[in-house]
C-alpha cells in the first residue's frame, strides 16, 4: 500500500488556512488519517452540543465512538469544507483516513464535505450568542 501524502498547512483561499498536498496524490489514494482523541458516542454527543454552539467543530462520528480532533489531532484538522471535494473521509475499521476522490496536483488544496454547512453553522451559534445577551435576567440591584 502506498504511504500517505506528504502534506503541507498553508494559507487558504477557502478560510484561513488549508492542508495541501505536497506531490500529486492519484485517486483513491490514502492522504492522511483523521486523528484525535477516541470519546464514547454519549460523551460525542455532548462535545457536539458544544461544538454546534460555537460554530466549530473537530469531531467526526463513526459507528460506535466519535473522534475529536480538537485533542489529539493532526494536521488534518486543516483541512476545508467543500460541496465539490477532491476527497472523502472514509472509516477504515475505526479509523477514519482521508482519501482522494479524484487524482490532485500537487499544490492543490485538499477538500472534503463535511456533510453539514458550516457557514449555517456559524450562523446559528452567533444567533444563539445574541440571543442569549438579550435573554438574559437583568442584574437585580441590592
């Protein structure tokens, strides 16, 4: 099996800053392995309540336990959400590696769909945070 891709943080055009590969990476290829910390489905379920309130997150659910790349992770974590992704992140016996969907160059950056939007995600959270400033109780005075 051929070695994962060598791999390289730079800034991205997407946000921020984005994973791109260093040398061409043919289709179907392994990338890099989606690390962090390995948490219940239950203790997965409450990080992502947080999570979904801050509008980011790190984790990724699979069968039976979550990964949350928040502790633990790797340089995966930079990589950005596309709806046109030249990878997938796929569950291979309870790791999760991320694959190329299609041949990338070499100085490409590096994209899977999330599966959620996280524009709309952000969104809500800094809805959720106004709200909250509005909502609540007023300082009693002695």
């Amino acid at each position: 099996m051929r070695q994962p891709a060598a791999v390289a943080i730079r800034p991205s055009a997407i946000h921020g800053r984005g994973l791109f590969a260093l040398e061409a990476v043919p289709a179907a290829a392994r990338i890099i392995q989606y690390s962090g910390q390995k948490v219940s489905l239950a203790e997965g379920r409450r990080r992502d309540v947080y999570y979904n309130s801050i509008g980011y997150t790190l984790l990724i659910r699979l069968k039976n336990h979550y990964i949350d790349a928040l502790i633990g992770g790797n340089e995966s974590i930079y990589i950005n959400h596309s709806l046109t992704p030249n990878a997938e992140a796929l569950d291979r016996h309870g790791r999760v590696w991320i694959e190329a969907l299609r041949d990338i160059g070499a100085g490409e950056e590096i994209t899977f769909d999330y599966g959620f939007d996280p524009v709309e995600m952000a969104r809500r959270a800094a809805a959720g945070a106004k709200r909250s400033r509005l909502t609540a109780a007023p300082e009693k005075k002695p």
